[in-house]
C-alpha cells in the first residue's frame, strides 16, 4: 500500500510540474512570439513574402478555405499568388497563445477581405490558429488553419 501512495506522489509531483511548463503565454514568457506572429501577419497582408517565409519552417503545412486537405507551401507558389493580385485587408483580435514549453499555439479572429486573384473579395471574419515551435533561430510557424466563421448553425428538426 505504501509503494501506492508513494507511486500516486510521484505522479501528482510529474504533473504539476508538466503543468508549470503549459499554460497562456504572459510577456515574461513571450520570448520574441507576439512579434513573430505580429511580423507574419503584417508580411502576410502586405504581400512581403520574403519576410513571411523568414517566420516560416520549411515544413510548415496547412488548412485554408477553398482547400480540401492539408496544404504545403512554397516560397515561390507564395510570390506567384502575390504577383497574381491576391490582397488580404484583416484586421486580428482576440489574440490568444497557449504554451507547451517550446510549442504554442496561437488562436485569432480575422475580420475584412480576402481577394485570391481572378476573384471577388470574399468579406467576413475567419477563425486562426497557428503553432509555432521555438528553433534556434527564433520561432517558425509549423501549421496554420483558418477558415470563415459560419454566420448560423442550422440543424435538422426531424
């Protein structure tokens, strides 16, 4: 019974400290984040892809509207759609990042419009989430997702 208790201790003591390590980010901890997300967002909408993909890791990978399953993207498929006239006029809010030691994840809404070239604008406001790992270089965004909010849930009443 004792090799019990002092097994549960053990355990209770790993996670409270795996929990000390996890939780929202504060500025003591930001350690360069805020302004990495900050500068690939301000890149993303600007059209600067050299800039973006300096906050990118080469295996950074995606969900997107329009996409039906998960996307890579290069640096010069990046330039491409640029050139092409694709334009991002969003505006971020409700930023909220969540830390797992080197990791985190970053949530957002996005509000405005997003033109991909031979397109209208599509306006409305879209959900982010991101994560990002902290390498030697300083932080690099490893997976993006964001998608339009639905306006309504419907459901069926059968």
């Amino acid at each position: 019974m004792r090799r019990f208790y002092i097994a549960a201790l053990i355990l209770v003591v790993a996670i409270s400290a795996s929990v000390v390590t996890m939780g929202a980010v504060d500025e003591r901890e930001d350690r360069g984040l805020n302004d990495a997300v900050d500068a690939i967002i301000e890149a993303w909408m600007s059209g600067d892809v050299d800039t973006f993909w300096e906050y990118v890791d080469p295996t950074m990978s995606g969900f997107s509207f329009r996409q039906d399953s998960l996307n890579t993207v290069s640096v010069d498929a990046s330039q491409a759609i640029c050139n092409a006239e694709y334009q991002v006029r969003l505006t971020e809010r409700d930023r909220r990042l969540q830390s797992y030691g080197d990791t985190v994840v970053a949530t957002a809404s996005l509000d405005g419009s997003i033109t991909l070239p031979g397109s209208v604008a599509m306006r409305g406001t879209w959900r982010m989430s991101s994560v990002w790992v902290l390498r030697d270089a300083g932080w690099r965004l490893v997976h993006y997702h964001h998608s339009r909010l639905a306006p309504d849930v419907v459901t069926d009443d059968t």
